[in-house]
C-alpha cells in the first residue's frame, strides 16, 4: 500500500505552479522596483541639469528676467521639477561665462534601508 501511495505522490503535479511562482514573484517585484527607483534617480538628475542649464542660459540671454545672482538663483529653483525638495544653487561669473551650480542630497528609502546619494551639476553659458 505505501508502495501505491509514494508513487501517486511522485507523479502528483498539484500545486507546482504556486511553488514556481513563489521563487519568481520575489526576484520579478525586486527588479520591478529596483528599475523604478533607477528611473527616479535618472529624472532626479536630469532635471536638476535641466535647472541649471536654463538659469545659466538666462542670465547670458535674458537679463530682465536674471538681473543678478539672487534673481538667477530664483530662477533656477523655479526650473527644477525633480523631487527630493530644493536643491542648493549658486551663481558665479566664471571665465567660460556663467556658471550656475546646483547641489543636494537625495534621501533614497528603499524600504528596509535609507541611502543618502549626492548629486551635483554645473553649466556654463557664455
């Protein structure tokens, strides 16, 4: 009889499609939400390059709207979009023209820890 019973039990495929999906789901939901936060971190910076390109361009270009270092600061935190709060800007005259340059760090919580990641960008317009 247990001769019968372990050969049912070696040919039953019951239940084999919960298991193979309980080893795929959680590699499948990391990569999903690894792919995201890669995708915030990308926009995270390209906006913040964006931000600093426009307010260096406007204070060669445009000089009603950026008169000074102050109003091209302003100017350039009104043209970041990414999250992650205000970035610090700063404006100098430089040699290649001018220089607007945007610093912060990010606070990553990807759930079980925190990541602090820098990031930084420079334009010069002349």
């Amino acid at each position: 009889m247990n001769r019968i019973l372990g050969t049912r039990a070696q040919h039953d495929v019951r239940g084999t499609a919960a298991v193979e999906f309980a080893l795929v789901a959680p590699v499948f939901v990391g990569l999903a939400v690894g792919t995201f936060y890669v995708c915030l971190c990308l926009f995270l910076t390209g906006s913040l390059h964006y931000a600093v390109e426009q307010a260096a361009r406007c204070k060669s270009v445009n000089t009603t709207v950026c008169q000074d270092g102050p109003t091209t600061v302003t100017y350039a935190q009104n043209n970041y979009f990414g999250p992650g709060g205000t970035p610090n800007f700063t404006y100098t005259a430089a040699a290649c023209g001018n220089s607007v340059t945007a610093s912060m760090n990010y606070v990553l919580d990807v759930g079980l820890k925190r990541f602090t990641v820098p990031v930084s960008a420079t334009a010069c317009f002349p």
